[in-house]
C-alpha cells in the first residue's frame, strides 16, 4: 500500500472490494472534503481515485457522466459534453485514463479490465438490456454510494422499472445526434422516463434492500457510504415493486405545473 492509498485507505475499506470488482461510484464530495481538512490534510480528488484503482488492479471502476440536460433534438458531443452528475465527474472527465460510453443520457466513464467493453456497449434503449445498467447487473457489479441520496443516485432501478413495463412511467422516442472521436451521426434513442407529475421516491425500497442484505451503510465519520449489491438488488426491487410497495408518488402541483407549461409550449 502507497502513501497516496495510506490516506484514503480508512474511506476505502467501506468499499469491500475485491481486487477484480466492477465498482460503480457515485459521490458527492463536500462533506468528504470538509472532513479531510478538519484533519488537516487536502481532499484530492485525483489521488482519491487513484487509491480506488489500487485497490482493484484487475477490475473496473465506472463513475457516472450523466447528461440529463438533453432532449430531442440536442447533439451529445463525447468528448465536450459535460457532465450533469457532479464534481467527481467533472474531475474525471479531465482524465486522459478514463474513457467515456456513447449513450447521450447515460453515459459513464470507465476505467480497468472491461473499459473496452463497456464502450461497445449499443441499447436503442438507455435502460435497455444491452445498456450500462444491464452490463452492471449481469456483472455482479458493487455500486457505493457516498453521501448522495438514493433518489438522486439509484439511477439503476428504472432500469428494472423498465423491464417490468410499469404504468408510471412511459417511453419516449427520441432522436439525438452524437459526435463520437471520428464522426456525427443520428441516434434513434427510446427514453423510458416518469409520466407527468410523478417523481420518484425511494426511501421505502432502500429500507427493504437494507433488510434484504442488498445494501449495506458503512457509515465513514458519520457520512453515509452505502455499498449496494446491484444483481441482488435488481432481483429485490423486482418483488418490491410487484407486491411489496411503489417506487414514485404523485404530485398534484408538480401535474399542474408540467400541463400548463405543455398547453404554453403548444401556443407558441
């Protein structure tokens, strides 16, 4: 174990990892940052991910570079679109070590022993079978979680959602253009996202992962590090959602909201 690994290596524990782990890593890094300088050392990004990869010398590391700021229409740019899923993800995109896959809503950066793989990945659909959240569940893949919540971070079950064709949710078919490292070229691309005034709400269903052993807290100095199995999870959250309890709820206001905003789009 290096210096650089010696310093994050308490954090990294939490992980559990196995040296030929695929790790899924999602991480908001305030409260990590506001730690470290409370012991006065300097959070550094590059050497935290860097001490990630020690750890896992035959596996893969997979951090999330999500677009979610495109609609029809739009053109994904693979190496200037910037992510919308945080700092951890802008850091990385500045990373020549990491490459990125071409779902435009989707896509993650990737890292290790599967990046080539992963960046053949091809779904018409972004939470199809052949996307990056069905090569996590067929991987036995770990997602940690730090500090984000579930609602904001468990992107995966509405890959799940998706293949239990839910009623809540509805796809749309899109058309994006997507600029690659040689070429543009127009992507026929099925959404499966929420129907108007429906967000999700995932708290009762972490609780029952919880129960299951699917996820596990690994609190670090009182910031949450939650360690989720995903094949497991997909297998749970499928019996969740069909006998046990719902994964969204229904806002009236947001319903409004979203209708008006509709019939103004339609005027003009």
């Amino acid at each position: 174990m290096n210096s650089t690994d010696q310093r994050y290596s308490d954090l990294i524990d939490r992980f559990a990892l196995k040296a030929d782990d695929t790790l899924f890593l999602s991480s908001d890094l305030g409260k990590l940052a506001n730690y470290f300088k409370s012991q006065g050392v300097k959070f550094d990004v590059n050497e935290f991910i860097d001490s990630i990869q020690q750890r896992i010398p035959q596996g893969t590391l997979i951090i999330p570079a999500y677009t979610d700021n495109l609609t029809n229409g739009d053109t994904f740019e693979l190496l200037r679109s910037k992510p919308t899923t945080g700092a951890l993800s802008n850091r990385v995109f500045k990373r020549k070590d990491f490459k990125r896959t071409k779902d435009p809503l989707h896509s993650v950066f990737v890292w290790g022993k599967k990046a080539e793989e992963l960046t053949e990945l091809k779904d018409e659909s972004t939470f199809g079978p052949n996307s990056i959240f069905g090569f996590l569940e067929n991987d036995n893949a770990v997602m940690v979680i730090i500090d984000v919540h579930f609602n904001n971070s468990f992107t995966f079950v509405h890959f799940v959602e998706q293949r239990l064709n839910v009623k809540f949710r509805k796809a749309y078919y899109w058309k994006i253009k997507v600029a690659d490292e040689e070429k543009t070229y127009e992507k026929n691309l099925i959404f499966y996202t929420k129907k108007m005034g429906v967000v999700t709400d995932l708290d009762e269903l972490q609780a029952y992962l919880i129960e299951k052993n699917c996820v596990q807290n690994n609190d670090f100095h009182g910031i949450p590090v939650l360690r989720v199995d995903l094949k497991n999870s997909a297998k749970w959250t499928e019996t969740f959602i069909c006998s046990v309890g719902k994964t969204y709820r229904f806002d009236p206001v947001l319903w409004l909201k979203q209708v008006v905003k509709k019939l103004i789009g339609r005027k003009y």
